[in-house]
C-alpha cells in the first residue's frame, strides 16, 4: 500500500511533541545535534500530525512531532542563542494521525537506534490498535516470530521493563527474555527480586518461573504422548519464543502421566493375550526397579523370509545414509537440516531393528504360564516391551515346580536298578536340582578358571573387552544377559572365596593371584605416577597388563547374570573344566543326595556295580564316589559348556 505525505511549513514555536512518537526514553546529546545542524544546515524534515491540546474554549489544534522530537529540541535549542530568527519556519511532513505512530517506528528504527523497551511497547501500541501480528510484520519487514517476540517483553513487568530502561547493565535482555516465559508479572517480580544477584542468570530464572513444569526437550514422556495429544486432552503447553529450538513447557505433569499410562494400555492389551502370567505398564522404569525381576531364559527362532527382507531392506538403507553422511561431512557448507534427517532415520532404523529382534525371543509355555511382561517408556520416548520377568515369588514356585518335575522321573528306589550295567544311564539332574550353595561354589571355580584361561589370551581378552563396551555404548535396551567383563572393573575374588571355602585349592586360583601379585610388584610405589608410566611403557606390556586386569573383572557368578556372555568367553578360550576341576567329596559330593551320588557314579561310571550303596553313610558314599571319579573328567551341568 503507498502512502503519500504533504510536504509543508510550520514555524518551530506551533511544534508540540506528539503522544505517538515512540522514542520515550530521555532525548540525550541534544547539543551535538544543534551543533550538527548549524554547521551543515537543515537536512531531514520533521514528521507532523495534527494534534488538539487545551480544554474547553483554549482547545486548539496544532501540529505534533511523532518523528524528529531531537531535532525539535536542538532547534529550539539554536533559537535563544541567535542562531535561529524567532519565526524561522520548519520543513515537515504532514501524516494523519492514525499513521503517526507508525511513522514514528519506522524513522527511528532507521535513526538513532531506539531503546529496546520502546520498541517493545511501539509494537504492543500498534497491535492494541487493531493492527494484526501479520500486518505489523509485512509493514516493518520483519517475521511474525519477531513481532511476537516484541508483545512478549512488551507484557513483562513495568517495574522490571522501567529497571531495563534505567540502566540495561541492572538486569539484560537475556534476563528480561527469560522472565518473558511467565504472562504473570507477580511472578517474574519474584522470581528476580527474591533472588540473590549471584543467583539470576536467564537459566535460572527461567528454571523457577517453570518449577513443577515438564521441558518437552528430550523428555521420554512427551514424545510418547505427543504435544498435540497433550493439548487435545486439555493439557497446557507454555512456549518460549525466545528460544530458536521454541522451547515448551507442558504444565499438567499428572496430565501428560495419565496419558502415558493409557497409552501404554493400549500397548499391552494385546500381550495378554499371549498367555503371560501377568502384563504390567510402567510410566517409568528404571534400572533399580528392574532388579527386582529375574528374567527367564529363551531361544532364538529364525526369522521369517518377511522379517529377513525387511532387516536387508534396513541394513541397506543404512548403508545408503552412510554414504550420504560421508559426502555431507566432505561437502564446502555444512547442511544442519540434511544432518538431522539423516540422524532421525538412522535412530528409526536402529528402533525398527529392535522390535524385530525382540519377536524372535520365544519362551517355554511352562515359563509363560509364571513369568510376566513390563510395558514401559524407553528413554527415547518410544514404546518397550519386556518380556520374560519372573517376581521373586514367580521365581521360586517355578524352580520348585522344575523340581518336582525332575523327581518324578527320577527312580523311585536306586536299589530297583541293581546292579543292572545294561540299563541306560540316568539322567543328571540339571543345574537347578541342586542347592544354590552348591550353584555358586560351582560357579567361583569356573569364574577363576575363565579368569586364568583369559590372562594367556590377548586376542580373546582384547574381544571381550570390546564386546562389553559395545554394548555398553550401543545397546540401550534392556537385555537379560550382561556381558562377563564387568565394565566398572569389579573383582570377584572376596566374593568367590565367601560361596567357595575350597577355592584357595583350585590351580587356577593359584595362577591366578601369582599374575596378580607380579602385575601389582611392577607398578610404581605411588599411585599419582602410574598413569605416567604407562604412557611410556612399550605397547607389548600394556596390552599383557590390560589382558591381565580384563581377566580379572571377568564374572560368572549367578547372581552376575552374565550367563550367556561367560559362555561365549568360554568357547572362545576352548574352556574344558575337566581340565582344572574335580567332583570331591569336600567340594561337592557332600553337597548332593546320596541319590544324585548315585546317579553321577552310574553316568560316569557305568562298568561298576551298584550293589548296597542305599546302606553306607553319606559320608562314606561320598569318599568312596571321589576315588570312583578321579581322572574321568565327569562333570555337572553347571560346569558344562552348553552347545552354541
């Protein structure tokens, strides 16, 4: 739209300020001004409006100054001291009144720079008029954001604005658009004057002016549910303009729960149809919470022919975003936007891979019908499912369930086989059947005989080591099986000499503490100077001393839940117990019925024969089965490398 303007002459002495001019703040360096104009002359022309002042019969019209106010003062400034005639008449442009204010932003935008406040209240001015955001926007040239962002500091507390316009130093922009995030001027008072100066960075008064208010940045919750499905139920989103990545606040955490945890319902209605004992939704779930369950084993099924061409269909359109990752990072002008597409696809990607993976656990229905199922909130705000979590009650009932499975195939009376050589052999009881005592004392004297075998073998150590740090870095889900290498370097030795009093006896723990012993004598006295003297030391014996501290870190106590990882270790160092272990009557035959005794005897020797042995003692039996056993490398399911 254009807009004309009348040129005219008005005499100085019929100028008044105008109420629209937008500059409020104190007019300073009036003298320079008038100096300016009487050494060059008059340059730009004043922006008049009519204008009526007086009451009553004295009521007259004149013309105000909404742009040039300056340059009115440095005239009248000029006029007492006989450098302007009493009459002298001024240029001017004459505007209506309804564009006054609007003229007076556009020239001192374009001047003197305003102080920011004025603008603010010039933007907030026009808009309060009728003007829209959009309008106001298209007329300065500037974007709707900009303008909004005007209104915002606009709004703020007059107490706080009229401190900002005293001195910009006592409390900044950034601080005046931090207290913008609150429409109360109550509160962003409180939130800057009950503070200490120390204690008002914007930061911090952003974080009190939205105590009890979720940050939808990065927040799990809020990109599960959704902003837009927050807002429909009701729930009320504070955005802050100030913040390029326009940052929100959603105020009804309780709200923004309920959501989740319907949603999470929805998830889990058709789990329980799968037949699990149970199926619980979780808002949040952490690590210590997790404890709590004990996750069941399962297997692997292949997958189907749909689901291999979808993880090929995935693996290539992943090979695709590496290479247009490599050319981007290559390219003159980095593409932020192209980044962040590329970073958002290979995050789905890697979700995809994952609920993929997750359909081909399968559990035993006699594990189903006891174990349960946790519906939760990943950490990146997508859906995860749990499944296979026994509550410790769950866990007990199943072991006790296994057990009375087990005896009643196991024979009634050991004396009914006689001394029948010809009969098949019976079968061991698994790992279960025995006591949990007995279970980790086993499990102490694999433990140090992995940690021996591991201390000779860089190449397996080194992989282990990686392994655990992968999927320390790489994994996020949660899995039931840790890996072996304690990360946090934990050594396990007072704990495999509390469940096993006959380890010291063990040649791998003699081998063991040795390597130990010697790694510790080549140290510097003072631990302040061991990192120093590793970074001299020639790389052959740092990788010896790191295969050494890998080695011991390695766990493969029950209670580690490193099951499936110490097996892996164990085949990759070709691990035999029978080499290192033998069942004594000290270490384990004691720890075992005289019906399991019985049973070891006929797998392991099945040339004897059986005759009388219900008569002897335990104690008896027992030595008597040691001296069987000796050098027939028989050994118990928990010590048995399981088949890969």
């Amino acid at each position: 739209m254009e807009h004309t303007n009348e040129s005219i002459l008005a005499k100085l002495a019929d100028l008044v300020p105008s109420p629209y001019n937008v500059r409020r703040h104190a007019h300073t360096g009036i003298d320079e001004l008038a100096a300016l104009i009487d050494a060059q002359g008059w340059l730009h022309p004043l922006t008049v409006h009519e204008h009526v002042v007086g009451r009553g019969k004295a009521r007259k019209a004149v013309l105000a100054v909404s742009a040039g106010e300056r340059r009115r003062r440095a005239l009248l400034f000029l006029q007492p001291r006989g450098k302007l005639p009493a009459d002298y008449e001024v240029a001017c442009q004459l505007v209506t009144a309804e564009r006054a204010r609007e003229v007076s932003v556009a020239e001192n935008s374009g001047r003197e720079p305003m102080h920011p406040a004025d603008e603010f209240e010039a933007f907030k001015a026009l808009v309060d008029e009728g003007r829209g955001i959009d309008d106001v926007a298209a007329r300065f040239d500037v974007s709707p954001l900009v303008v909004q962002r005007r209104l915002k500091l606009a709004a703020v507390s007059p107490r706080l604005l009229a401190l900002y316009r005293e001195d910009d130093k006592a409390i900044t922009l950034d601080q005046l658009m931090a207290l913008a995030i609150s429409d109360d001027p109550v509160a962003q008072e409180r939130a800057w004057f009950d503070s200490n100066e120390w204690d008002r960075s914007p930061a911090t008064l952003r974080r009190k002016l939205t105590a009890g208010e979720v940050e939808a940045a990065g927040h799990a919750l809020v990109r599960f549910v959704g902003i837009e499905a927050y807002e429909a139920a009701g729930g009320v989103v504070r955005r802050d303009l100030f913040d390029d990545e326009r940052g929100r606040f959603l105020g009804d955490p309780e709200l923004l729960r309920r959501l989740a945890s319907e949603k999470l319902e929805e998830i889990a209605d058709p789990l329980r149809a799968e037949g699990w004992a149970w199926v619980e939704c979780r808002v949040e779930l952490d690590s210590q919470a997790l404890r709590q369950f004990t996750p069941c084993e399962h297997t692997l099924r292949s997958p189907s022919a749909m689901e291999e061409d979808e993880l090929a269909e995935l693996a290539s359109r992943e090979a695709e975003l590496e290479r247009e990752s490599e050319a981007l990072q290559g390219a003159q002008a980095w593409e932020g936007a192209e980044a962040e597409r590329i970073g958002l696809e290979e995050e789905d990607i890697e979700a995809r891979r994952r609920v993929i993976r997750a359909g081909l656990k399968i559990w035993s229905p006699q594990v189903i019908v006891r174990a349960g199922v946790i519906v939760t909130v990943s950490r990146e705000g997508d859906a995860q499912i749990i499944r296979g979590l026994l509550r410790e009650s769950d866990r007990k009932a199943l072991e006790a369930s296994q057990r009375r499975a087990r005896k009643e195939q196991e024979p009634r009376a050991v004396r009914e086989q006689g001394d029948d050589t010809s009969a098949a052999p019976a079968q061991l009881p698994p790992m279960a059947s025995y006591s949990e005592a007995l279970i980790r004392r086993l499990a102490a004297h694999r433990t140090v005989v992995l940690q021996a075998q591991l201390m000779g073998n860089l190449q397996v150590a080194l992989a282990a080591l990686t392994h655990t740090l992968l999927r320390r870095t790489f994994v996020d889900d949660y899995v039931a099986d840790r890996p072996a290498m304690q990360i946090n370097a934990t050594v396990a030795v007072h704990t495999m000499l509390d469940v096993a009093d006959d380890l010291k006896g063990n040649r791998a723990f003699k081998a063991v503490e040795a390597a130990k012993a010697g790694g510790h004598e080549r140290l510097p006295p003072q631990r302040a100077e061991w990192f120093e003297w590793l970074i001299e030391l020639p790389q052959p014996d740092i990788l010896e001393l790191l295969t050494l501290c890998a080695a011991l870190t390695v766990s493969a106590l029950p209670n580690a839940g490193t099951a499936s990882d110490a097996n892996a270790v164990a085949r990759a160092l070709g691990l035999d117990m029978a080499d290192w272990w033998e069942p004594s009557a000290e270490g384990f035959l004691n720890h075992v019925s005289k019906v399991q005794i019985v049973q070891v005897l006929k797998e392991a020797r099945p040339d004897l024969g059986l005759r009388d042995v219900e008569g002897m003692k335990k104690d008896a039996l027992a030595r008597t089965a040691e001296g069987h056993l000796k050098g027939k490398r028989w050994l118990p399911q928990v010590l048995r490398l399981p088949v890969s």
